[in-house]
C-alpha cells in the first residue's frame, strides 16, 4: 500500500489524502472544503481505479475557479500514479 498526501491550489480544500492498494483507491479525505460533498467523493471512489476516476474529474470547474476540489484531485491521482 501507498499513502499520498496533496496541496491543493485553487480551492477550499487544503490537503487530499489517499491510498493506493492493490491497484484500488482507499482512504480518501480531504481536509477543509464543503464537508458533505468532499465526504461523499470519498465514499464514491472507495475501491475505484485511480486513472478512471482521475478522468472522470479532471477539468471539473467550481465557481469559475478553473479548478475544484474534484480536479485537484485528478491531480493528486496523477502525481500518485507518476511517482509509483
């Protein structure tokens, strides 16, 4: 198993924290943000494949911001999955 941690930019959140094991997402929570919908990513993508659910959110756009919490964590997915 493989812990990541990540610095979001852009957003509320101010961490992102996961795990990689056996190829499945585990453990996702973000610190910070809007609380219920972070929590329910969480549940979501328990188990899920890292790069399906990286492309899923990858451009999602909050409030004009050009990011979201959902696309930081495509990035956090991404950088997870170059660093292994």
């Amino acid at each position: 198993m493989s812990s990541y941690s990540y610095t979001p930019r852009g957003v509320c959140s101010r961490r992102i924290t996961f795990d990689i094991e056996d190829g499945v997402i585990r453990n996702l929570k973000f610190e910070g943000g809007c609380n219920g919908n972070l929590k329910a990513i969480g549940r979501l993508l328990e188990g899920a494949d890292p790069r399906k659910a990286a492309d899923i959110l990858r451009g999602n756009d909050c409030a004009g911001r050009g990011t979201s919490c959902a696309d930081q964590l495509s990035k956090a997915i991404d950088a997870a999955l170059a660093s292994a």
